[in-house]
C-alpha cells in the first residue's frame, strides 16, 4: 500500500480525477459520454505520436521531425488515395506504416550509423519531410468532401466498433502492444539499456547503432500510421497540418514520467499523460477566452513534469545511497 502511494502514475491519477472535477463543474453541459468520447478521439492523434516519440526518447535521443513526419506520409497517402479510390482502407494504413518506417529510417541512419546528434538532425530532416508535403501536395489543401469515393478511406479511422471509434481501438491496441514490446521482449529491453548507459550496454555486447535504428524505425512507422489516421479522421490534409505536434508529444512523454536523458519510462504512465493532456486541452477549448492560453499551459506542464521528474530521480538515489550505506 505504502509503495502504491508512492507510484508516480498514482499521482497523475489523482490530478487526472481533480482535473475532471473541475472540468464537470466548469462545463457541466459538455461533459457528457459523448463529449469524453470525441475528447478521446480527437486527441488520439496526440497519443500516438508520444507513443512513437518514447520509443526514441527511451535510447536518450530526440525526434521533433514527428510532425513533419506525420503532414508527409498523410498529404501521401490521401493524393494517391484520390487517384486510386477503389483501393481498400487498410491498405493505405499498410502504406503508410511503411512509409512512415522509411522516414524513420532515415533519421536511424544518420544518428545511428553516422552519429549525428539526435536534436540537430532531426531538425534538419523536419525541414526536408515538411519541404516533401509541400511537394507531394502542390501546396494545396485536401478535403474529404470533395472526393465521395473515399468514405472507405476514412472509415478505417471513423468507424466504430462495440460504441468506440476505431481510432480509439487502434490507440488503446498500440499502447499495449508499446508496453509489452518495451517490457517483455529483449529489444525493448535493449532500448532501456542504451538510454540507461552506453557504456554498460557495451560491455554487455549490446550494439548502440543497431538499437538506435531500430527504436528511429518504429518511431517512423507509429508515426505514419497517425499521419493517414489523422488526414482520414479530419477529412483534411496540407502540407503544414501537425505544426508543434512534437512539442506535444514530448510533453506527453515528460508528463507521464519518461526521462528525457533516457533509460526510464513506462507505456502506462504515457498513456495517463495522454489522457491529462487530452482533458487540459478539450476542455479548456470549451471555456470562453481560455483557449488562447491552451499552449501557455502545456508549456508550464512540461515544466512542472521536468521538475518532477527531477526531484524523483533525486529522490530515488538519495534512498539508494542511505540502502547502500546501511549495509557497509
């Protein structure tokens, strides 16, 4: 019981409870089924990207080329989704875990293979997947309504399934589908590893640039997945859709007590920042003259989270130090 208390995801429990305390008192005609619903489904978007931000965050490295990611595998797959409009929907979801793997691949390379510093080349690279929206798109906007012949297209994301959308499913599937992978399998645990010391995960034969590459591939492949899930959900593309993802997905993962030095983090404690995150910014939106300081707050959320995270870890190696020094 002690140790429940202690839990971190305990506490972003409480504050998640408090938050929608305030949030049906509030907006108390808003807060309905239906509402928690749509505030869940439009902010799935956000939970797949911190999703796929972990699994980079977790080696001690950092992707903010996510969003641009993201506007350049759904501006693709809706052009070409237009010009073959009786392709079934999962095979545009196909295309695009691909293509999304293909751009994380590229960002693996060029930090795992040529060392490159993880913030500074996917700076570059955020420019060149924005710059290939652009390209991809002709600078123009794509609307759903325009193109009858793809309801098939959005369906996949739209649909429902036992009262939830199906987005919804495809993100609550990925979170446990991210948290066995990083906890029960020896690549997952290689990818703590990294992020915990490169020195030791050395010397345990653990190779840095494989484990890189991979934990960039997958973070490319979630990533693409919310590009097409996000252009058929809206009904909308552009090539500068997504702007400032990234800053929320980092957030997410700071939230719920990812490192980000690396090495510590768990899916479940994501997943309840991705919730946090969803009821500060849906409802927030809904309260007159308050939506303008939507990003102020989650800018003092990562602060606080950061801060947190701080003193835990502080916290936690002054009790190892009193362990160890009670049994000498």
């Amino acid at each position: 019981m002690k140790k429940l208390l202690k839990s971190r995801n305990t506490g972003l429990i409480v504050v998640l409870i408090i938050l929608l305390v305030i949030a049906r008192f509030l907006t108390p005609g808003m807060f309905t089924a239906s509402s928690l619903i749509s505030m869940l489904q439009n902010n799935t978007i956000y939970a797949l990207l911190a999703i796929a931000e972990m699994m980079v965050i977790l080696t001690g490295g950092i992707d903010i080329s996510i969003a641009s990611q993201l506007a350049f595998v759904g501006i693709s797959c809706t052009t070409l989704a237009c010009s073959h409009p009786g392709i079934p929907g999962i095979v545009w979801v196909l295309f695009a875990i691909v293509l999304g793997g293909l751009c994380g691949a590229l960002n693996g390379f060029l930090v795992g293979y040529l060392h490159m510093v993880p913030m500074i080349c996917t700076l570059g690279t955020m420019y060149i997947f924005r710059g290939l929206a652009f390209v991809v798109s002709g600078g123009q906007w794509w609307f759903a309504a325009q193109y009858e012949e793809l309801n098939g297209y959005r369906t996949f994301a739209i649909g429902q399934f036992l009262g939830l959308p199906i987005l919804l499913w495809i993100t609550i599937v990925l979170i446990v589908v991210a948290g066995l992978f990083l906890g029960y399998t020896s690549a997952g645990r290689r990818i703590y590893a990294i992020g915990t010391s490169r020195e030791s995960a050395a010397v345990a034969g653990i190779k840095e640039p494989n484990v890189t590459f991979y934990s960039f591939v997958i973070c490319g492949a979630v990533t693409g997945l919310a590009g097409m899930l996000y252009t058929a959900n809206y009904a909308i593309g552009y090539y500068g859709m997504a702007d400032g993802f990234e800053m929320t997905a980092i957030a997410i993962c700071v939230l719920g007590g990812v490192s980000i030095t690396g090495g510590k983090g768990r899916m479940d404690g994501v997943a309840i920042g991705a919730l946090i995150m969803s009821v500060v910014t849906y409802f927030i939106s809904m309260i007159p003259g308050m939506s303008v300081w939507q990003k102020a707050l989650q800018g003092g959320i990562i602060i606080v989270a950061v801060a947190i995270n701080y003193f835990t870890e502080q916290s936690a190696k002054r009790q190892a130090l009193k362990e160890r020094s009670a049994l000498i």
